[in-house]
C-alpha cells in the first residue's frame, strides 16, 4: 500500500491493486474517506466518520498536492 503522505494524523495512499479513475484513499482518526480524479480535481466519493474541519483540512492537502498524487500514480501503475 503506497503511502504518499501524512499529514494531521492521517494517511494519503491507493493501494498496491488499484483501478481507475486515479484515486487516493484517506484514512486516520477512526474514519476514512476516498477522492476520484474527475477533470483535473479531486471529488469526494465515500467518506465515514470524520469530522467536517478535517475534511476540510484533507480537501486542501490534496488540492495543493493533486500534482503529486497523480504523478505517484502514474509511476506506480505505468511502470
């Protein structure tokens, strides 16, 4: 499970077998939530147990980080 990065307690990683669209699960502080890749921006598909100020907080780690999320995909899954 690739993890890409760590920030507020929690974890920003897809796992080993993923599939498409390019992806990111969140998980951390008893909830978890998942963001597809639609037209360049990441949108909320899934999400338990998380409070809305860190939701808030993990919508803007992977919007200032979509770069690197889609490009630690693409590496791992195109090699």
């Amino acid at each position: 499970m690739p993890e890409i990065f760590r920030f507020f307690g929690f974890s920003f990683f897809f796992y080993s077998r993923e599939h498409e669209p390019i992806h990111i699960h969140v998980e951390g502080n008893g909830g978890y939530a998942i963001f597809d890749l639609a037209d360049n921006v990441f949108i909320l598909r899934e999400k338990a147990n998380i409070k809305t100020t860190d939701m808030k907080k993990i919508k803007s780690v992977i919007d200032e980080n979509a770069d690197i999320i889609i490009k630690r995909w693409n590496d791992y899954f195109n090699n």
